[in-house]
C-alpha cells in the first residue's frame, strides 16, 4: 500500500487480497503471506480516502513493518512495508505480515479491552482514573518498601515497548529482582550455552541469503519465526540452491519444505551433534586454522567425541548412521556458508544446557561464526543513553543488594543459582519463604510460562501486584492495580533492543512509528504509566520528558535521523558492518576466544566444584557431554507413556491474541474445526497413539501427568509422530482465552537445573474425555 501523487491510498495487489482454500494453507506453511481473513467486509470507500500511518507490530515482539490505512480515526487496512528489515527479505522486497500482524487491527478496536484503571478496594476491583490509580499504586509500593523491603518486589516486564521499567524499579525503587522471558521460559539452556561459549544471543539466527546449508534443528521456521525476514530469507536461500535439513520428531511446515527431515527421538540432540562432531573430527573436516587460533578447549572436545559415533547416536536418536554421517559431512563440506538455526526445541527440556552446547560446539568446528552464510554476529544501532544525554544524575538503588536465590540457603539446593539471579517455577517458592511479596507484571503472563497452580497460589499469597495489560486473566483479576496499556499502534514506538538481527546482513538500521490512531477508551502508553508511578512516588526529576517520543529523541543522539524523520519512513538503513568481527574483538569470553570447554580457565562464572557436587552425574565444568533424556526431567513409563509438548502457531504469540476472533478462526480452519461451541487449542496427537484409546479428531479429551490433568480437544495427524503429542500454549485457565487447556496447568517445579528454564517436556497419558 502507498500513496500516488494526488496523495491518495493506491491499492496494490497485497491490498486486495482474499484468503481463499489454497491460501490459508500456503499460509500454514509458510507464515508469511499479507493476507486478511475471507470474511472480511472491506469497505473500498473508507480505504480510498484513507491516509497512511506506519507501525511495528508487538505481537510477539519481533517488530515487522506496518502500513496502516487510517479514515476517521478507525483502522481500515493493515499491510507490511516494503523492504523493512524485519518484515521482508531486503532491500527491494515486498513486505508482509503473518496472521499476528494482521490481527493488530482487530485489537486496535477490539470492545473487550481493558480500557480504564482499576484499583483494589475491600477486596474489589474498582475503576479509577488515573491520578487515584498512581496515588494508590504509589502508597501501596511505599508501604511494602517500608515494612518488607524494595527487594521484595519482583520486575517482571517482558518485551514492553519502552527500556523505562528497568530504570523505575532498579534504579529508583532498588529492588535487584528482574525476571524475564528468554533466559527463563523460553531458551535458557541454549541462552545460557551461547553465553558461555562466547556466541550469545546471536547463536539463534542464520545469514540466511548467502547461505549454502541450514539446519534447522528444533525450529520450525515457516510457523514460528522471528519476523518475517527468516522464512523469506530461507525461501530465498532454497531459490539459490541451498538445501534445508529439519532436526525434529514433527512433520512440521518447515519439515515439509526440507530437503532431509531427520524425526529424531525427543531430547536426543545432544547425542547427534555430539556424532556429528565425531565424524567431522575424524575425517578433519573441521577448520583447522579457525580451531587453532580463535577457540579454546579443542582436545577435551576430541576426547569427548572419540567415542560418539554415528552409529552409537543411532540407537539413542533412532536416525540411520548413514544419515547422521551424510549430513555431518555436507554440514562441514558447505561450511562457513552453513549455519544451524536453533531455538525453542533445543532449549525447553531438562537436559538442554548440555544439548544445545553439543550443537554449539559444531559451529566452533567448522568455523562459519560471522563468515557469510553462517551464524552471523549482528549489530544494533548506536543508541544514546537519555540520562546521559540530559546530565541526569540516576541513583541506582538496587546496587549491592542480593537477589533472594543467592542470598538464602533454603535455595542452595538449585544449581542454577550460581548461572542466574532467579528462576521462573521457584517464585512461588519465594513468595512461600516471604522473599517476594509483590510484582509488577507487564506484557507477559507468568501462568503460561510454568507451574501454573503454584502461581495461582502465589499471586493469592502476594502483597501488591501490578499489571500492564489489555485483556482480562487471572493475572489482571488478582491484581491490585490494572493499568490498561495503548497497543502499538496507539503510541509512538522507537525499536530500542538488540542485536539487530534482520534481512540486512551487513548494515545497522532503526525502525519507529507515531501512533496510528489514539489510544482506545482510557488506556495509556507503556511509558506514560511507568512516568505516571514515578512522579507519584516523587521522582518525577528522574523522568523529566513530555513524552515516549521526546525520550526516543535523546536515544537517537548519535543517529543522524531524527525520531520524526525515521518515524515518517518507517526504517532507515544505517551504515555497514562487516563479517569475522571476532578477528578484531574476538569473543566475549574470559579467553577471547570460542570456548568448547567452561572449565575455571575457560570462566566459568561460579562455583564449579559446588556446581559438581549438586549434580553428580554431569560434569558441569565440561563443554559438550551427553546426557540421556530423564537424568533431570520426566521419562515416559507404563502409566504416562507420552512425551506431551507444547508449541508455538504462527496464528499466536505468549497468549496476546488468542482472544482475538481473527487469528483463532484462522488457526480453527487450519484443523478443520471451526466451532462456536469449541475456541481453544487442539491436541495433536499420530493415528496409532489416537486408535489405542478410541479417539478421533474433535474428541474432547483428558491430558493427566503426576502433576495434574486438563482438557483439550484432540486433532489426529500423521504428522506427529506416535508417543509424542502437543498442544499450543497460552489458552486455558489463567489466560485471556480460557476455552482449552494451559499446557502448564500439567507442570510442577521441573527445570533445566543449570539455566533455570522452564522443563516444558511432560510424560504423560491421554484419554477420551468421559471414558475408562
């Protein structure tokens, strides 16, 4: 969508769009294509005499490109932006989004928001206006520093559109408490893994266009991507000849678009990339020359790998050792232009510390870190720090005090408190022990993330609870105070996190957005309210700025742009970087180099003898090790003989949208049950696992664990393969859409015990809802 010279909304093809049969599923497969729902009654008028606005959608945080047509105040057309660095697959390219960013214009004007503030009073929930909501929330915030203490109080923002609540609650009310998504529930173990052996956050994301060979190893990249700049870049990739090699028990989209779909056994990665390291080891495939200046700990690795043959992986992951050695050999033949693509599936079991460093270690080998077509080390922008560029003197009152995981003993039993400062399923533990006693909550949703009954009780445990929200949960209806954010669309937006992983590969690029239109009923930016309670509690001196967007403005100090200017275009691309940066920094280890080992030369940031003596079975102080499936999390048995997982659709993100019409129809058509009766998520479940226990699809039935049990409606597939079923995550009790089942209602306290993450691997049972 663009204007002509008249100033007038051309319509482009994009804009016209109709979702027919075939295009939900390309859709399905893809998850990239700017199409709208075939119900919708598009009014051309309206659209004719619309203008333009821009936006960057916050669904799932990624921030793709949006070309919003706005008449009167009302959203009539959403598209994405032409070559935007996250919305497309570069310069030239056309720019889309998936059904989530669609689905951003039916939130815009969605009547069952939270539109207005509440406040507790004698046990209610009451409306307020603004100023009584910050008073309240600003004398209750005194009263529990006072009598408890401000590290008490737990930060838990996740991915909000402004970087403000760290500096409220760390700097100003001093609590050291902060807890996120990615490091927690979402990719500890490879988050931690990546950290430690000095790739980072990057180690998630392939320079996918000059690549030769990817792996995506646990990823299904065609529904759940980190903008729509990865699948494009993969479908680009394809086009020039690359091969697509899927690692995954699923015949997912992705695995239906690979070359080599490997259906691996489930928490059996670490043994294939440990055979995969083998065989490349002993056919010297690896990169000699990069192994033996820029990594650390190569000869321990050997030894680890001597033994790991293909054929020892075999009879753990069930893949032939002719495939294991096929693809170990191409992997390392197309290298450096050869990269994995790991996240979620390498990162939410047990044992996924260790896996996700066996399959680390294979980029260290073949030397493709920052080299085109590799594991590409991205660069952010050169933002500003505002305090610094208005001389603001910010205390930091959160400085010396010590998170409750290390400072009491009752917590000595977790290992991962020497690798993290909290842990998401020990909270309620915490708030048990009165070491957390209140919470602000913003965006996310802790009772999708784990141990949803222990949360339950905790938030009826705790002091003070405030939330950010737009929708009604169990969250928002424990709260103390209810404070009803803007979407995107409704407040300005400067994209201010990092690293700037997207379609450009060799330049550095910003993106903003003014509001579209103004925020619906009563509702306020994220970072209005976060001013809001500052100045009630008197430090309003700290927070000097009229606005979101004059704050953006002191961050893009040291861009050439002003936010105005790159707000108008949407993105501005800013100036180039190069491959091999390590060459000239090296990497962000205590060696400065690629580190296959951690031991204590290699910087391991604790204690590792007392890492070792809680964990006697793993050697922590080692890189790669194999740990078979069950050493920490559940192991099917007789009773609960079926690995239950939960997954992530392209119609969805943390549970956001779920309660939207659009995005739930779509994803009720893709299963081929769209009902009124029936608006939540679908066990997915293979033919053999189905037959055994009379259940086809569209039967209600019954997930039971050692934990708890909950109901779903069952979808039976040959996709899946059998013992192995799963459920998308974010409906059911606690969440915006309560038709369905909260996967983690059927969760304890089970962790990865090195990064803290969530354990979202179940051994479970399945029965026809009513039956035997």
């Amino acid at each position: 969508m663009s204007k002509n010279e008249a100033g007038e909304v051309a319509l482009s093809r994009r804009s016209l769009l109709k979702v027919s049969g075939a295009a939900v599923g390309a859709m399905s497969l893809g998850g990239c294509l700017g199409v709208l729902d075939d119900e919708t009654d598009r009014d051309l008028d309206r659209l004719g005499d619309a203008d333009v606005a821009y936006g960057n959608c916050w669904m799932c945080h990624h921030a793709c490109g949006q070309e919003v047509a706005v008449n009167d105040g009302t959203i009539v057309d959403i598209t994405g932006v032409d070559g935007h660095p996250r919305g497309s697959a570069g310069p030239g390219r056309e720019g889309t989004l998936c059904p989530k960013g669609l689905a951003e214009m039916e939130k815009a004007h969605d009547p069952d928001r939270i539109t207005q503030p509440y406040i507790r009073e004698d046990g209610e929930l009451r409306q307020a206006d603004w100023d009584e909501a910050f008073e309240y929330a600003a004398t209750r915030l005194k009263a529990l520093d006072e009598q408890y203490g401000a590290e008490t109080f737990l930060n838990a923002a996740s991915w909000a559109t402004t970087n403000l609540h760290g500096i409220v609650w760390g700097n100003l009310y001093g609590t050291p408490e902060r807890i996120g998504r990615g490091r927690h529930v979402c990719f500890g173990g490879a988050h931690l893994s990546g950290n430690l052996m000095g790739v980072g956050t990057h180690m998630r994301f392939v320079d996918y266009q000059n690549a030769d060979y990817i792996i995506a190893w646990g990823r299904n990249l065609f529904e759940s991507f980190a903008g729509q700049w990865e699948p494009k870049g993969v479908l680009e990739a394809l086009d020039n000849g690359a091969k697509l090699v899927v690692v995954d028990p699923q015949h997912t989209p992705t695995a239906q678009k690979a070359d080599e779909w490997l259906p691996i056994e489930p928490r059996t990665d670490g043994a294939l990339a440990l055979a995969m390291g083998h065989v490349i080891v002993e056919e010297n495939l690896y990169d000699e020359a990069f192994v033996e200046e820029w990594t650390y700990g190569f000869e321990r690795y050997r030894e680890e790998v001597a033994d790991k043959t293909p054929e020892w992986a075999s009879e753990r992951t069930g893949l032939e050792p002719g495939v294991i050695r096929q693809i170990a050999v191409e992997f390392a033949e197309a290298a450096p232009a050869a990269g994995i693509a790991l996240w979620t599936g390498v990162g939410q079991y047990a044992e996924s510390q260790k896996a996700s460093q066996a399959v680390f270690a294979l980029n260290g080998l073949v030397g493709n870190i920052d080299r085109p077509g590799g594991l590409r080390f991205w660069r952010g922008p050169p933002f500003s720090n505002p305090f610094e560029v208005r001389d603001i003197d910010l205390p930091n009152n959160a400085a010396g005090k010590t998170p409750a995981l290390r400072k009491y003993e009752e917590y000595e039993k977790y290992p991962f408190r020497h690798t993290t400062g909290i842990g998401h399923n020990q909270i309620p533990e915490m708030v048990e022990n009165g070491h957390i006693r209140g919470m602000y909550c913003h965006y996310d949703n802790p009772l999708t993330d784990g141990n949803t009954q222990a949360w339950l009780e905790a938030l009826e445990e705790m002091e003070l609870i405030i939330t950010v929200d737009a929708y009604w949960n169990e969250l928002t209806r424990h709260a103390d105070v209810v404070f009803p954010e803007a979407i995107q669309l409704e407040k300005d937006t400067l994209i201010d996190y990092a690293p700037a992983w997207s379609a450009y590969h060799e330049n550095r690029w910003v993106s903003a957005s003014k509001a579209a239109v103004e925020p619906q009923g009563n509702t306020k930016p994220g970072f209005d309210i976060l001013k809001g309670i500052a100045e009630a509690m008197g430090w309003g001196e700290y927070i000097p700025w009229e606005s979101e967007a004059a704050y953006n403005e002191d961050m893009l100090a040291n861009i050439d742009y002003s936010f105005e200017e790159v707000a108008q275009e949407n993105y501005v691309i800013l100036d180039e970087f190069g491959y091999e940066q390590w060459k000239d920094s090296g990497f962000s280890t205590a060696t400065g180099r690629f580190q296959f080992y951690l031991d204590e030369e290699g910087g391991y940031r604790r204690s590792i003898e007392e890492l070792d003596e809680q964990v006697p079975d793993v050697d922590l102080h080692t890189g790669p090790q194999w740990v078979p499936p069950g050493t920490f999390g559940d192991t099917p048995d007789g009773e609960y003989p079926l690995h239950f997982y939960d997954t992530r659709a392209v119609f969805f993100a943390f549970g956001a949208d779920q309660v939207l019409d659009h995005p739930r129809e779509q994803y009720a058509r893709k299963h081929g049950l769209a009902s009124e009766e029936y608006e939540g998520n679908y066990l997915v479940m293979n033919t053999a696992d189905a037959d055994e226990r009379g259940i086809e699809t569209g039967d209600m039935v019954t997930v039971a664990t050692e934990k708890g049990d909950g109901e779903v409606m069952a979808y039976v597939s040959e996709r899946t393969p059998p013992g192995f079923v799963t459920a998308e995550f974010g409906f059911g009790q606690g969440n915006s859409k309560e038709d369905g089942m909260n996967t983690m209602i059927v969760h304890d306290g089970q962790t990865d015990p090195i990064s803290s993450q969530v354990d979202r691997h179940i051994a479970a049972e399945v029965r026809k809802t009513g039956g035997d």
